[in-house]
C-alpha cells in the first residue's frame, strides 16, 4: 500500500509516518532525508545530487523521481509513505506515471487537518515550554514564521487536494486530535473500515 500524507507544519506528518513503520511496516520516504542519503551514498546519482546541493540550487524534479525509483525498486516493505512528495501538480502527474510504470499505485491520500489558530499556539507553547528547559528550538517557531508557513503551505497544496479528490485517493483527519485517535484514524482509512463518504465529510 501505498499513501501520501498532506498536512502543515507541526501538525504531526512525521510522528505519524513513524507510527506506521513501526506497526505497519511502510518505509517512510521524505524528500529531505532521501537527498541527504543521496548525498552521502556515493552513487551516481548521489554525485548528481551532490553538485546540485553544493551549487546552493534546488534540486530538480527528475532527481527526486530518480531517488524514488530507487527506492521503490529495493522493495521489500509492506507499502511506502511519501513525504513532503509530490508539492505540486507536475511532481503528482511525475509521481503517478512513475507508480504506473512500476506496476504500482497509489492507494490514499491523507491530509491531517488542523485549525490554524490551535496549531499555531500549540507550537509556539510547545517551543516557549522548550526553551525553559533549556531544550533545543527551531528558530521559525514563532507566530509571524508559524503564519507564513501555513501561507505557503495552503497556497502550495490546494492543487494537489483537488487533484487527489478528482482520482476519489483524497481524504481528511483530524489532526488536532490525541496522537492516538489520529494513529487509529488512518489506521482505519488504511483498512478500508472508514466510508470515504465520512472521510471527505
């Protein structure tokens, strides 16, 4: 099985992801760590990506795509979770073709929803709590940053929801629900025991 999870900054995509290796199986691709191995791995590829990242440029989409097919040729998991892949309408339609390619789909689209004044002052409580105990912080973990993320975020994935939801892969959880509700949340998306009805309500 394959899935895509969507959701803003802090809203809990890793930590789920996280979960799903560990009780599912999946292998968790994120963009940002894949690159980072690439880099490291010595590879052709991890030369191309290398010169790129070193350059200070953004690497291109055909990379990524690249990165994947490896991935997705070493096998061997129950499914993989994609993210912070596909962020726009190009990277869906390279992503589907790649899938397709490979004799693969993709099975769900999940993005975890939150309430935006919620989120932010979670974040900013959560980073505040942090620095008193002397603990390690984002520098972005302020409102002002936390907004413009969100901004940026919305604006960037509005296309993918529609898209998604035209192929009947989109659905919704509550992100600002317990870590445990969400977890069973998609767990029952996952399973098909949630009607996709409810699940676009």
């Amino acid at each position: 099985m394959n899935i895509i999870l969507l959701g803003p900054p802090g809203a809990g995509k890793g930590t789920q992801a996280s979960k799903l290796v560990e009780t599912r199986g999946m292998v968790q691709l994120s963009t940002g760590d894949m690159l980072r191995e690439a880099k490291a791995s010595g590879t052709e590829m991890g030369k191309r990506v290398a010169e790129v990242m070193d350059r200070g440029d953004l690497v291109t989409d055909e990379i990524v795509i690249g990165l994947i097919r490896e991935k997705l040729e070493a096998g061997g998991s129950a499914g993989f979770i994609f993210d912070g892949f596909p962020r726009t309408l190009k990277q869906a339609d390279a992503l589907g073709e790649l899938l397709e390619d490979m004799g693969q789909k993709l099975d769900h689209v999940i993005e975890l929803r939150v309430e935006d004044e919620a989120l932010v002052h979670r974040i900013v409580n959560r980073a505040e709590e942090a620095r008193a105990a002397g603990q390690p912080v984002r520098a972005d973990d302020n409102e002002d940053s936390l907004r413009t993320r969100l901004a940026a975020y919305y604006k960037m994935t509005s296309p993918l929801v529609g898209y998604y939801y035209a192929k009947g892969l989109y659905c919704r959880v509550d992100g600002m629900a317990q870590m445990e509700a969400v977890q069973a949340e998609i767990g029952q998306v996952l399973d098909g025991t949630r009607a996709m009805a409810d699940a676009d309500a």
